[in-house]
C-alpha cells in the first residue's frame, strides 16, 4: 500500500517532499504526489508516514 495526496487539499508547501526517506514526493503540476510505485509509506524507516506527520493541511492518506 503507499500514501496519497489529495490535490483538492494540498496548499503545494513542500514540506513532505524532504521528509520521504525513498524520494517518492515530487511535484506535479496542480500539487503535490506520491509515486505509489516507490512509496513505503516508511516501513523500515520510521514508526509512522514522515509525510502525513508533518503536512499542515493534513492532506496525505493511505491509498485505496
């Protein structure tokens, strides 16, 4: 499973794309999106989604 982004929310700050540990953020063209094909969702790096702890607008959820 990876993370999502939620264009409708996302303010487009940036502050997530630092934060992944596999460099699955990047910047799209209306916001910001996670590549579901890269994203951990930080297994094996930290105890919880370094993206969703710290986006201001909490945004970012599991994928379906």
């Amino acid at each position: 499973m990876a993370m999502k982004i939620d264009c409708d929310e996302c303010i487009s700050c940036g502050a997530c794309e630092p934060e992944c540990p596999v460099e699955a953020i990047s910047e799209g063209d209306d916001c910001f999106v996670i590549d579901p094909n890269v994203c951990v969702e930080c297994v094996g790096y930290f105890d919880e989604s370094q993206c969703v702890e710290v986006c201001p607008v909490e945004c970012i959820s599991k994928a379906t």
